[in-house]
C-alpha cells in the first residue's frame, strides 16, 4: 500500500512537470537561435529594406500558428540585429509543387517582386517539426537575379527534458 501511495505521488509530481511537445515549443525562446542566423544575413541586407515571408511548414507549405510564431522570433532578430527595414508578405500563391512532388519557387523572377515595395531581397523560410526538434531552412533570394544568395539550416531543442528522467541519452 505504500509502494502504491509513494508511486501515485511521483507520478502527480512529475506530471507537473512535464509539458506536450507543443506546449514545449510554444514555451521556448528561439531568440538566441535567431540572432545566430540573423548575423549571417545582416552582411547582405543592414540598412536595407527587406521582404520577409512567414516561415511555413515544410509538408505543405501552408502559415499555420507554429510558423508565425517562429517569423515573429526571426522578423524581430532581423530588425534588431541587422537594422533592416522589413515588409512582411504573404508568398504562397508564388510557391509551385512539380510533377514530382518537390517545391520550387516560380522560376519568373516577377512572380515574385513587388514593385511598390522596393527591395532587392527576399527572405523565406520553412520548418519542420519532430517531438523534441525543430528544423528551420531559411534562404535570402535577390529579387533581381532570382539567385538564393544565402541558405541557413538550423536545429533547434524545443522539448523540455522532464528533470526525474536520468536517461544519459536524453540531453
């Protein structure tokens, strides 16, 4: 009976502390993981004006709330970091899938600019998602020459390691 007692009590311990991999992520700070890729960017795009898309998820492609979450981390980096001026734009109807099944964005470089905004750059990104990891891909594209003038990949640890585990693999 105590056996009982003592494991009902861990359990309703350390349920405390354990979190869903969304609340996980939404209760992480990705700002340090953003100026890291920030920093890279700034050599091209300090002081300018730049379009920035929503970073999407890499399946389909589409905004949802994970990928806002993470543009609004990244757009404040951006600006903060590199002091750029940012148009943030809505770019899914220029993504295209092949007849393979890969993305690409449209080949016309004019799909893509907008001429009342008046940036030379574009940044886009996608991210995808795992129980303990997020994986975000984001590119720098001339809007004159259509050419990606920098792409950064970067893992990230969302998931917030219950401290009663002592799994040496679980770092």
């Amino acid at each position: 009976m105590k056996t009982i007692y003592i494991f009902s009590l861990l359990i309703i311990f350390t349920s405390c502390f354990h979190q869903t991999p969304e609340q996980a992520f939404y209760n992480t700070d990705f700002s340090k993981n953003f100026d890291k890729i920030s920093k890279d960017f700034c050599k091209f795009i300090n002081y300018r004006k730049v379009i920035l898309t929503d970073i999407v998820n890499y399946k389909t492609l589409k905004p949802t709330p994970a990928g806002e979450f993470l543009t609004e981390f990244f757009r404040n980096s951006l600006v903060n970091k590199c002091n750029t001026s940012i148009y943030q734009i809505e770019i899914r109807k220029k993504i295209k899938i092949n007849n393979i099944g890969t993305s690409a964005f449209s080949r016309n470089v004019n799909d893509i600019k907008n001429k009342q905004l008046k940036s030379t750059y574009l940044i886009t990104g996608t991210y995808s998602m795992t129980d303990n990891f997020v994986i975000i891909f984001v590119r720098l594209i001339n809007l004159r020459t259509g050419k990606i003038i920098l792409s950064k990949t970067k893992k990230i640890r969302y998931y917030i390691k219950n401290p009663f585990t002592n799994d040496p693999f679980d770092i």
